[in-house]
C-alpha cells in the first residue's frame, strides 16, 4: 500500500505541474510568420547591443538600481481584460477587483525581492526596478481602473473550451482578444480566460495544463500580452511573474533544451536562455524540488539557486530573478518596449480634451499588403511612438490623440523624424 501510495503522490507532483504555453506560441508563431521571426532577432540584437553599452560604463548596479537615480522605477502601465462567461463578479471565472489588485501587488513583490516567501537581495533574489500599475486613462481618454470586464460566452467555442493554443477545439486567440484589447505600444495586455485547452486549473483538474502565455515584442498588436487562466490570477501564483518575465524577453531557462535532454550553451550571451548567470538545466529537472546538494546533470555541479528561478517549472517555494535576467528586462524596456514608458495611460485624463480629429480614414484598399507599409516609428520631442507597419499590426488608422504626446513651447523649433 505504501508503495502504491508513494506512485500515485509522485504521478500528481509530475503530471499535475502548471505549465507555460509560451514555447509553442513562440515557435509556431516563429514558422508561421517571418516578419515575427526578424523583429526577434532585431530584439535580440538590440538589447545585446544596450547591454554592451551600459556593461563598459557600469551604468547597471548589483541590486538593480540605474545610475541615473537610486530608486529610479520603471513603471509599466497595465489593464487587465476579465473575459468571463456570464457570471457575476466575484466567482471563479470572474475574480474581483481585490483579487486581481491583489494579483499586481504580488507581482510587484516578486520583482521588488519583497514577497515574503521568496529571497530578499541580500539572500539570493534580485530586485527588478519595475513596477506594474493598472491604467488610469482609457484609449478614449476617459478614466478607468485598469480592470475591464467582458462577457465573451458568445465567442464561438470560448465558454466550453476557452482558449485555444496547442488543438482546435477552444476560442481562435484573435477572435477572443478582439473583443477587449488596448493599443499594446501604450498599456501592457493580460486577458484573464475561464480555460486554457479545456482546462481551467482549478481543483479537480486531471493532468498537467497550460496555466498561461506571453508573447516575446514584435508580435503584432492584436496578439501581444499575456493570456492566464483565472485560477492562477491570485497573489502567491506565480504565473503573472513568469509570464512578465517573457514579455521583457526572458526565454525559459531550459530554452533550445528538450525534455530530460541539455541545451547548447557554449556562448551564454546568444545562446539558450541568452542570460549568463543561469546555469543550462533540462526542461523536466524540477517537477520535484531538488536538494541543495542535488547535481545539475548539464552543468555537472550543485543547481546554485537554478532550482528557484522564476523563468523555470519549479516545485520549490522560495522563487526569484537573476542580475543577468534583471539586465535583459531593463534592456528590453529601454529599447523594445520604450513606448510603455511614454505613455499617458498613468496619468488621470486631461480636464480639456485635445480636439479629435475632423476625417478618419474608413477603409484598408489592400488589406493584404505585405510590404510593411506605414511609419514604424515617430519621434517629436520627447514622444517617441513604434509599431509594427501596416502589414504586420493590420491597423492602418490608429487615433493616439489621448495617450501619446508632448508639450512644446511657441517660438521653438523641433524637428519631426519619420
């Protein structure tokens, strides 16, 4: 009976483990659209190029301060899109404003290395210098929570299946995202869903599920953010901090690895993970959390702290970032994802409203133009706005009147760069 007993535990610990969906997306994503594939390797390269330059003049401390501040914060601006199934706030599928509140707060806690179960800086984790606030202004520069709630039960197969990733059965992601998005250059995405792949992840659940997935910038702007289930949108879930750590382009720390299998790591910088101070590890090595004696069988040594990180599947309670993943997530916000940071979405809307435009275009002429059409980038004074053209956001017009802009003084001369 014993032995019975000790299967069945070590069968639920293996096969019950949340995973993350991001490695498929990202490589399906990666096959299926070659303007994806490029603007990833352009990251790639950029913020290996920042990186560099900040390396030779030590502009990036050991706890995670910048130089040009000792508690300068980068925050992130953030609207939540609860996509419920009809039931009222509060139950399972659509969690209150406090509990997602309290989501934000955890994740802030997990970057800050303040979360009470995991290590502070001077015990192995590593402050990250951001912090993630709901939105205050709206697209339409009314004021908001930052929390949106959609019924999306009419959403062909989304309130029996929810959504789609791996099969065909659930939700297209495109068709589900549609119904509440907000302009990603400007507010970070999370759609909170019933399920994943039929799965919802709460109790009772049988088998190992996806409990969520980011995309890498560069996806176009009707797919970029994180989808989770709402049985992970709770404080002490670490789904968000995970999937947080892809949208500033953290690979898993098993990344090009497969299975119980090792991944190539001979230049840390461009290959597996592309971070340096987290050592090469399987995919698989901790559905059950390893001694502190225990041997990394890619490295040959003890796991030095690999078994707590957060870019992993661990098992083990205490999580955390590294120096290495902390630099890259700086990089990627200072060069990838730079018009998170010039964004009016934190701010309350203005009290005089900015005139609209008097003509908006209505229609796209050739809507299947694959010749990257339109500005990808605009800088005037301190607005500084991308985007991925026409051909890959599939958004000719776009009215930034509210969130993006700045202030001139008459008499002045600026110059408008396209």
């Amino acid at each position: 009976f014993l032995c019975i007993h000790l299967v069945l535990f070590f069968h639920f610990t293996v096969h019950a483990q949340p995973k993350c969906g991001f490695d498929h997306v990202h490589r399906q994503y990666l096959r299926q659209s070659p303007d994806y594939k490029q603007n990833t390797i352009q990251n790639d390269q950029r913020i290996r190029q920042w990186l560099q330059e900040k390396q030779v003049v030590e502009s990036i401390s050991q706890d995670g301060r910048i130089a040009n501040g000792p508690e300068t914060i980068y925050e992130i601006p953030v609207v939540i899109h609860v996509m419920h199934t009809g039931g009222a706030v509060g139950t399972q599928y659509n969690p209150g404003d406090a509990q997602l509140t309290g989501m934000i707060g955890y994740l802030n806690q997990s970057f800050q290395a303040t979360w009470a179960a995991y290590s502070g800086p001077g015990a192995g984790g590593t402050r990250v210098p951001f912090r993630f606030v709901l939105a205050q202004r709206a697209p339409d520069c009314t004021a908001t929570t930052g929390i949106v709630r959609v019924d999306a039960s009419t959403v062909p197969d989304y309130a029996d299946y929810g959504i789609r990733v791996l099969s065909t059965t659930g939700a297209i992601e495109q068709d589900l995202k549609a119904r509440s998005i907000w302009p990603s250059n400007q507010y970070y995405n999370i759609w909170i869903v019933n399920r994943i792949e039929g799965k919802d992840g709460y109790a009772g659940t049988v088998g190992p599920f996806i409990a969520g997935y980011a995309f890498f910038p560069g996806a176009p702007a009707s797919r970029d953010g994180t989808v989770m289930l709402a049985s992970q949108a709770a404080a002490g879930q670490s789904t968000l901090p995970h999937e947080m750590g892809h949208a500033f382009n953290l690979y898993h720390t098993f990344q090009e690895a497969d299975g119980v299998d090792c991944p190539t790591n001979v230049d840390c910088s461009q290959e597996g993970d592309r971070v340096c101070d987290t050592d090469p590890t399987n995919e698989q090595a901790f559905f059950t959390c390893p001694s502190a004696i225990a041997i990394n069988p890619c490295t040959g040594s003890t796991w030095n702290g690999q078994q707590f990180n957060f870019m992993h599947y661990t098992s083990c309670a205490d999580q955390r970032f590294t120096p290495g993943q902390r630099d890259r997530m700086i990089a990627s916000v200072n060069t990838v994802r730079v018009g998170l940071l010039t964004s009016a979405a934190l701010r309350p809307p203005p009290a005089l409203l900015v005139r609209p435009a008097s003509c908006e275009p209505t229609s796209i002429t050739f809507y299947e133009n694959p010749y990257d059409m339109g500005p990808v980038r605009i800088q005037f004074n301190t607005l500084d706005d991308s985007s991925l053209s026409y051909s890959m956001d599939y958004r000719f017009y776009q009215d930034n009147t509210c969130n993006l802009g700045t202030t001139v003084l008459e008499g002045q001369t600026y110059d408008l760069q396209l």
